[in-house]
C-alpha cells in the first residue's frame, strides 16, 4: 500500500503536480484571499471618503483637483495595459486568442493584488504599519506592476500554460515590491517611467523565468507556431500603436506641475524619434522593413527616457535618448536574440529584452547622468521636489543611488526569476507550445456537434 502511494505521488510530482481542475483552485483560493484582504487591510483614502455634513451627503473628491488631474492619465495607462500590451502580444497566429485573453486575466488580477502587496512592503521598509490607502493614486500604481508582469509574461509567451503564469503572477509580485520599495523608500532613486523598476525588472525577471521553463526540444519541434502571419502582425500593430499614443501618460501618470510637462514633452520626441530610426536600422541590418522591428523598436525610446523623463535634459538629448534606443532594439532584434537562443538556449518569444531590457538599462544610465548633472542652476529651489534627497546629497551621491538601483534591480529580477521559474516547474506545462490548444478544443468540439445534429 505504502509503494503504491509513493508511486501515486511521484507520478504526480513528474506529471507536473496539477490536473484539470487547478485553473478553479487556483483563482478560487486568490479571489477569496483578495476579498478577504481587501476588507481587512484596505480603506478608501480620505479625499475618497463620503462625509456628512449638515445631514448633506458630500462625496468630496468627486469634483477635486485630484481625481481631474490623475484620471485622466489612468485612463490611458489602461488603455497600454489591457488594449497596448494585448494586442501586440496577438503576432503569434496560433495564440493570438491566448495572448489576448491571458492579457486580460493576468493583467486584472495583478492590479488587485499589486495593490496589496506593494502597500505591504511600503509598511515594511517605512517601519509605519498603516491601513491600505485606495484612490486613483494606488489604481495607477497597481498598472504599472501589472506592466512588469506582463513584460515577463510576453518572455514566456506561448510556452508557460495558464496554471504556470497564475503562479508566476504573486510571486512575481513580491519581487516587483520588494525591488521598488528598496529603490524608492530606502535609495530614494527617481524612476519616474519606471525605465528600471517596470521595464527592466520585468524583461530581466521574464528571462530568467524562459531561461528556465523552456523546453528548447519543444522550440525546435513546433517552431511553426511561432510564426505570425500579415494578419496577425497587422493585429499586434494596433497594440503598438496604442502603446505609442498613450506612453507620455504611463512616463508622467504620477508627475506633477512642470515636471510633468517635461514628462509629456521629452517622451513624444524620444517616440518619435525611436519610430524614425526603427525604420532606418531595420532597413539598413536586413535590406528590408521586418514588422518585428517596427512593432517594437519603435516604443523603445518611451522605455529609455522613462527615468530621466520628469528632468531637465533638453530636446536635443530627448531625440538622442530616443534614437539611440531604437537603434539598439532593432540590433537586438537582428543579431542579439538568435545569438542568446543558439549560444546559450534562451527564447525569447516577445523580444522583451530588445524592447524593455536593454532600453531599460539605457534608461537608468541615462537617469545616473541627469542625476549628476542636475544643479540648482536648472531647477531652482524645486530640486528637492524632484530629488527628494538631494536635500542631505550631493549631485554625485544622488547619481551614486540612481545606478545602485538599476543594479539592485537587475539582481533581484534575474535571481526572483530563476527562483520563479523552478516553482513553476513544478506545474505541468503546456504540451502544444504558441497554439490556442483549449479554445480550438471548444471550436472543433462546437463543430462536430453540430456536424452530428
């Protein structure tokens, strides 16, 4: 009896641990969790709050400048979230159904707990056990966790199955919490894009998890699948397009006053000009347009001028900023990603590294020079508004942090990554990699019903 049951559990075990009914333990167990969180740790804020005044109900932020003022950007950042990143990720003409959706589910899920564990290690690493404050402030910060995760989900996309990525996401989530929250509270290190605690944590964090998970055998056999189609390219290029309208609201959604009109003003010259010379080394490194490049080189100058966006560069460095970013993409895009797969088997199916990794890393160079260069010549008496340290730093000890979290933030995501990964070994993987596996299930079940009938 006992070498039954140890046969048993190690056929689980080498089955992946799970069986068909994970999907709803799983959702099931985190949907209560949340409710039973948010009712116990969370409060609205209190320019949220409703307050009776003279027997009037009064709902004070309804008309405020607060809700006026973020609303809007929360809005757009949204639209990057739920429409930009999941109709790019549509190029897979075998997955694009998956891609979408698992956008959606993925994306809805890390904003709730994003939320919850983000404001727990801010408690944590500020020492002030405090009530979860929510409004619009704690919703736009909840999107851009949930941008890390689905960086790294598009790293994974096609060959992590759904049970994998609903894994992936809460652990996925500490890390992010715990990298932002040594960045912001503890180094002070200003990121207003998230140049290094969105992108680069999420593109690093993403490879670590392929680098582990891939079953490069499986790569190999139905490379077919991660083929695109003009169709489904021209797909992922809405998604593109979405995410290129609507960056300067993700790079300055939390700035304020001038800096965020500098925000708005140097993301548009670095996009625009990353778009430029996304076309030009795409033609000059192929001989031809590749919509690869297109679709993605083109949205790497609003990753690179993510941190240093908020400051005082000057157009002319917005544009180099931005150019130069898109020249590194495509490059990467053409050499730097067969290389990773040939030499050392890592698949990258989004290209994440070329778009969000390696301009990320530009990003947060460029946010330790602006930091150096930054003097009260510049900014006046309102440098401390944007350098919230420099008030016991100098410019060079500022910069010092700035580079201290871009490589506390390659750290913590590469090795969260590679610990993600193995956990989520332990979960069965999808047998048909880059293919709509269950939604063509119900689509040839639907037809053979209807052929019986």
């Amino acid at each position: 009896m006992e070498t039954k049951t140890k046969t048993k559990i190690k056929q689980v075990v080498n089955d992946g641990m799970i069986n068909k009914d994970v999907f709803f333990i799983l959702t099931g167990c985190f949907q209560t969790i949340s409710v039973l969180m948010y009712y116990l740790f969370t409060e609205y804020s209190d320019n949220v709050s409703e307050i009776k005044t003279n027997n009037t109900l009064i709902v004070e932020d309804y008309f405020s400048n607060t809700i006026n003022h973020y609303y809007p950007f929360y809005q757009d950042v949204h639209a990057m979230i739920f429409i930009g990143f999941g109709f790019l990720m549509t190029f897979l003409y075998k997955y694009s159904y998956s891609s979408v959706s698992y956008n959606f589910l993925l994306a809805s899920m890390c904003i709730q707990y994003a939320i919850l564990i983000n404001g727990f290690f801010h408690n944590l690493f500020t020492n002030h056990w405090d009530i979860i404050q929510l409004n619009i402030e704690s919703l736009i910060t909840g999107d851009f966790a949930a941008g890390a995760i689905l960086i790294s989900f598009g790293a994974v996309l096609g060959k992590a199955s759904l049970t994998q990525l609903l894994v992936m996401v809460p652990i996925e989530l500490i890390f992010y919490s715990i990298n932002e929250s040594i960045g912001v509270i503890k180094y002070m290190a200003v990121d207003m894009g998230g140049s290094m605690y969105v992108h680069t944590f999420g593109a690093y964090f993403g490879l670590s998890v392929s680098y582990i998970l891939t079953n490069n055998e499986k790569i190999n056999k139905q490379i077919l699948n991660f083929k695109a189609t003009k169709e489904s390219n021209l797909f992922a290029m809405i998604g593109t397009i979405v995410l290129w309208i609507f960056w300067p609201s993700f790079n300055g959604a939390l700035a304020l006053g001038n800096a965020q009109h500098r925000v708005v003003i140097n993301t548009v010259l670095a996009l625009t000009n990353s778009c430029v010379f996304a076309f030009i080394t795409s033609k000059l490194l192929r001989g031809k347009f590749e919509m690869e490049d297109i679709q993605n080189a083109s949205l790497a100058g609003g990753v690179a001028i993510g941190s240093s966006a908020d400051l005082v560069i000057g157009p002319p460095f917005a544009l180099i900023i931005g150019g130069f970013a898109g020249i590194i993409s495509v490059s990467g895009y053409k050499i730097l990603t067969p290389f990773l797969y040939n030499r050392f088997g890592l698949h990258d199916t989004c290209g994440v590294h070329n778009l969000h990794g390696l301009p990320g890393i530009l990003g947060g160079i460029s946010g330790t020079i602006s930091a150096i260069t930054a003097n009260e010549n510049l900014y006046g008496d309102s440098i401390t508004l944007i350098f919230s340290a420099r008030e016991t730093r100098n410019s060079y000890e500022q910069g010092g942090y700035q580079a201290l979290a871009l490589i506390t933030t390659l750290f913590i995501s590469i090795f969260g990554g590679l610990f993600t990964g193995h956990l989520m070994k332990l979960f069965k993987s999808s047998d048909n990699y880059a293919k709509d596996t269950d939604w063509e299930e119900e689509k040839e079940e639907f037809i053979i019903n209807n052929e019986n009938v």
